[in-house]
C-alpha cells in the first residue's frame, strides 16, 4: 500500500512531473496573454462584437492581465498540494500565495474598468482598489514570512517510523486532494464554456477557488486529525488549529463581496502572522 502511494504521489505531483507543468504553464501564460490582448484590439477597432457580459473582460488592455493569472493561479493550487507532504506550514503558506494573487487579478481588473472623468474623486470603486492594495500588501507580507520562517519541526520529535507514516499519509491526502483538484476544475472550466456560450462571463473569484479552498479546509482538518494520532503535543496542536482557522477565513473570504471580503483577507493574514510568531518564539523558548 505504502508503495502504491508513494508511485502514485511521483506520477502526479513528482520534480519531473512539476518541471513538465511548469514549462507547459508559462507557455501557456504567454499565449493566453496574446489571445487575450488580440481579442481587445479586434474588440476596440470594431472587428468583433461581443456581448455586454463578455464586454468585462475587454474593456481595457489591463483586462488582458486577467487570464495570464488565472492560469497562473491554477499552478500555484498545485503547488500548494505538493508543498502539502512536506509542512503543514509551507502548505498554509502557499495558500496565502494563492489568496494573494486572487487580491492582485482582482486589483488589475478593477482598474481596467474605472474611469475617472473630471476633477479627481475618490468613488467607491477607487476606494475599493485602495483596499484591496491594503489586502493585497498584508496576504504578501504574510506569505513571504512563511517562506522565511525557520522553525524547529515538532516532527523532528517523534520516532522516525510515526514521522514515515505521518508523511505517507500527507500523501495520501495530496493524492486525494490532486484528483479532488482535477475534478473541480473541469467542472468549473465546463460551466464556465457554458456561461460563454449563452453570452455570460463570470469573473468572480468565486468560481473553482471556493469549492477547492471547501475541500482544503477537509484535508487539513485530516492532516490534523492524523498528526494528533502520532503527537498529542498541545502547541503542535493548536497552532495547526489555527492554520486550518485562517484557511476557513480565507475560504469565507473567497465567498464575499467588496470590502468585506477584503477585510477577511485581511484578518486571514494578520492570525497567520501571529499564529507564526507566537510558535516560533515558543518553540526557541522551549529550546533554551
């Protein structure tokens, strides 16, 4: 069982396989910017009509930027799963690189449809760009402290043949996870051709990104369960806990409108910073 685990966790989330992705991504980054930004100047010089819905996404170049991220966010989800055997931490920190890009796609394409006509105001959708910048500077402060933080690993603790078990399970979960991750995505993707077909585009975050972060909020909450069957140690404990808290938040987050949602992005961010701290200062306590 262990090896069929181990076979299956190369196929799908293995170094060659991520190089073959991440070649493939960035390929396809560019061409999607390209047919993006064509379909914009066939749309501005009146080569095409689109309907009023589809008009959202070609209203301005900036617009073009939409689907280049949105690519480019699908990599950084599969990232995040395969950050998942590693550390319960690195994973939660890819998550806030996922919720930080979800903030600045959603910054660039506000700003592709403001338009500031006569002496400078400051309109509701401009204070909403101001805030999502706060949003977006917080969830970046946050995910580059967890790429930073150097913590003495709780696991380090435990027998290494609890720590082998415990990782193979992480595996396991990232497996599920995986073809959790597939299934969603074309299940948004086909639903999302379907809106086009009949003249409607959705652009709302909302679309993939909410029942993914539903089922990551499960696996975490399985990876904790797992973890407390090899090590009942109260800070290991609580500080997953509160991981698996700001993941909830951030997942409430992808669900709201305006500014509520970017304040939860926000409060999402500031609880990872301090639940990061607070470990880290008692872990070198206890080590002194």
């Amino acid at each position: 069982m262990e090896t069929f685990i181990t076979k299956l966790h190369e196929i799908m989330l293995g170094e060659r396989v991520d190089d073959a992705i991440g070649r493939y991504i960035l390929s396809a980054s560019v061409l999607g910017f390209l047919v993006h930004i064509s379909l914009w100047v066939l749309c501005s010089m009146d080569f095409i009509a689109v309907s009023p819905e589809a008009s959202k996404l070609l209203s301005s170049p900036l617009s073009a930027l939409y689907t280049p991220f949105s690519i480019l966010l699908a990599y950084e989800v599969y990232q995040l799963i395969r950050a998942i055997p590693e550390s319960f931490s690195t994973a939660v920190g890819k998550q806030f690189e996922v919720a930080t890009l979800l903030v600045v796609r959603d910054v660039f394409k506000r700003l592709a449809d403001i338009e500031i006509q006569g002496e400078w105001t400051i309109s509701s959708e401009l204070g909403l760009v101001f805030v999502e910048c706060l949003a977006f500077v917080v969830l970046l402060y946050t995910a580059l402290s967890y790429q930073r933080a150097q913590t003495v690993a709780i696991a380090s603790q435990w027998d290494k043949a609890d720590l082998d078990l415990f990782v193979m399970g992480k595996k396991m979960v990232a497996v599920l996870l995986t073809i959790t991750y597939l299934a969603i995505a074309v299940t948004a993707f086909t639903g999302w051709i379907l809106m086009l077909s009949e003249g409607e585009v959705g652009v709302s975050r909302d679309i993939f990104f909410l029942d993914f972060f539903t089922c990551l909020i499960l696996a975490d909450i399985l990876i904790l369960l797992i973890s407390y069957r090899y090590s009942a140690d109260f800070l290991a404990l609580v500080r997953n806990t509160g991981f698996v808290l700001a993941t909830v938040i951030l997942r409430v987050a992808i669900a709201s409108p305006g500014v509520s949602a970017m304040a939860l992005f926000v409060v999402s961010g500031a609880m990872g910073i301090t639940i990061l701290r607070l470990t880290e200062n008692f872990r070198k306590m206890a080590a002194d």
